[in-house]
C-alpha cells in the first residue's frame, strides 16, 4: 500500500471488507455521512486507487491531479499533509527530522470529525471561527482531542508539534500527551511574540501568558492579548528578548494548589523583569470558568477588577 492510499485510509478510518481491486475498504462517507456506502479500492481498472460512494454518487481517482477528496483531505500527490517549513528562515530553531507534519495536520480540521471537534471545545467557549482558526482537531488512534503547537512567523504557520487531550475511552488515566515537534517549545498560538532572534512583535500593554493553550485561545476569542507557554530551559533564556515589547507582563496562574503556584512563580523568575500574577477565582482555569457557568461575562469582569481591558 502506497503512502497517499495509507493516508486516506486512516484519515477516514476505512476499514478492511475484502480483497476486490487489490484491497477493498468502506466506512462514513465524507460528503454525505452515509455510514456504510463509502466504498474505496487499492487499484481500480486503471491500476490506481479510487472511490465511490453509493448513497451521493461521488466518486474520483485520489492519483489524478485535483481530486476532490484529495483536496477535501489536504494532501498532496504523496499523501503528505502541508506544512510551511523553511529550513533557511528557521533552521536554528525548527527542524524537520523532529517534526511529523502528516500526522499533526491529518488530526486538525478534519470535516469528518467536526462534530466531535465542536461539541468538546464549545464546552469550554470557543466558537467555529475559533476552532477552525486555530485548527483543533481530532485523533481517532488516541480517542483524543488536539491542540496543534503553531509558530506564525511572517504571517505564515509552522506546526510544530500537538497536545492530545484524552477522552480516557483507550487509557483512562491518560489525560495529556504532548507530541514531540520541534526545539520551538516556548509561546504558541500567538502573533504577538516573536521566536527568538527574530523581530519583536508590535508594543503592547499587556500580555496575558497563559498555562494552558485552551485558555490562552479564549482570552483571544474574547478579545485579549494573550499566549500560552510551555516550560524550557531553552526557551527561558529567551523570554527577555520574547517580552521586551510588552508593557505589562500578567501571568494568569492554574488555580489548583501547590503545582500551580510553582510553575507561576518559575516563569515569573525566569522573566528577570516585573510581572504580576493573577489566578481565576474559584476554578483552575478561565475555560473551567465558561464551563460551570456559561458566562463570559464573569470572566470579563474578572479580568476588569485586575486592570485587564480588552483590545
């Protein structure tokens, strides 16, 4: 079996169901959700892989060049899933060999799942727009949800690695995973600060430095400044060239005891400049916030009474 032909399999999650046309699979149609119609072969008459779909009729060859479920999918004519990766630009900091783009990209967007993918993440407040813009994603192997690692520099994405949110339906003791991407380990999902080395982001008047992604998305959702982080040794001696655009450095803290406190004040340390902290009251998390109460308006009020406006 050929990469491009593997890569669809597994996107769709077919399943084996004979050995017709050099192997046969079937499973939910992507056009038309009918559970049992979409049928797809390893070699048609034509000694290449093709579909077809006996509910809506919709049928291709995934070898010719702008098929319509290669372009549904993302993929290109070697099953890969695009990534800009400019070796060049980035060498010191991103590097191929350590990044698996198929995998992180075939979990995000994913039509097939968006169900799935919306009804968790609207849980915690985040829309459709935000959950396309950040590309939240699904992984069946892991029953897991996924949060995709981006680095945007000039105005261009790099996935550079994943956090798996786990249902606990294949290990219920797993809660995270984070997959390994790249040496980038430090702010994420943010236009607002730039990798090391490179240009400083524009002048802001605060930053709202997140423990989790899920919260940092939020706050942007709302209309905040604000970015995630996670925690490096390389990424710490960083940050003061990462933050020296920023006015007011406010690191929003996990409200959840003793680990909380410790991983606040280490980055506070590590940024060798003056910070505050502050800690969502009564729940860990602003998105825990959302969850219980369906309000955004708490949440707002909440960060009005530290002296966190809006953009």
């Amino acid at each position: 079996m050929n990469g491009i032909a593997s890569s669809v399999i597994d996107r769709l999650e077919l399943h084996y169901v004979g050995s017709n046309g050099g192997g046969n699979y079937a499973g939910p149609c992507p056009w038309c959700g009918g559970s049992d119609r979409f049928q797809f072969w390893l070699n048609d008459q034509k000694g290449a892989p093709g579909y077809w779909c006996r509910q809506c009729n919709k049928s291709g060859n995934i070898a010719r060049h702008g098929d319509p479920l290669m372009t549904m999918l993302n993929l290109n004519s070697e099953g890969q899933f695009p990534v800009y990766m400019e070796r060049n630009h980035i060498e010191e900091y991103v590097y191929q060999d350590y990044v698996n783009p198929t995998d992180i990209m075939s979990w995000c967007s994913n039509p097939v799942y968006y169900r799935r993918i919306y009804e968790y993440f609207s849980t915690f407040g985040l829309n459709n727009e935000t959950i396309k813009k950040y590309k939240l994603g699904w992984a069946p192997q892991h029953q897991a949800m996924v949060i995709p690692y981006i680095a945007r520099i000039d105005e261009k994405e790099y996935y550079v690695g994943a956090q798996l949110r786990h249902t606990g339906d294949v290990d219920p003791k797993k809660r995270y995973t984070s997959v390994k991407g790249s040496k980038i380990s430090g702010f994420t999902h943010t236009q607002l600060v730039s990798i090391p080395n490179f240009a400083p982001g524009p002048v802001l008047p605060y930053l709202l430095i997140c423990e989790s992604i899920k919260d940092a998305i939020l706050l942007d959702q709302m209309g905040y400044y604000a970015t995630a982080f996670r925690p490096s040794t390389y990424w710490y001696s960083k940050l003061r060239t990462c933050l020296c655009n920023i006015s007011n450095v406010v690191i929003v803290q996990d409200n959840d005891g003793q680990r909380g406190y410790e991983i606040a004040t280490k980055f506070q340390h590590e940024c060798k400049r003056q910070s505050i902290r502050i800690a969502c009251p009564n729940y860990k998390q602003p998105t825990d916030l959302y969850a219980a109460t369906r309000n955004y308006d708490l949440i707002e009020n909440w960060l009005d009474s530290v002296g966190v406006y809006k953009k």
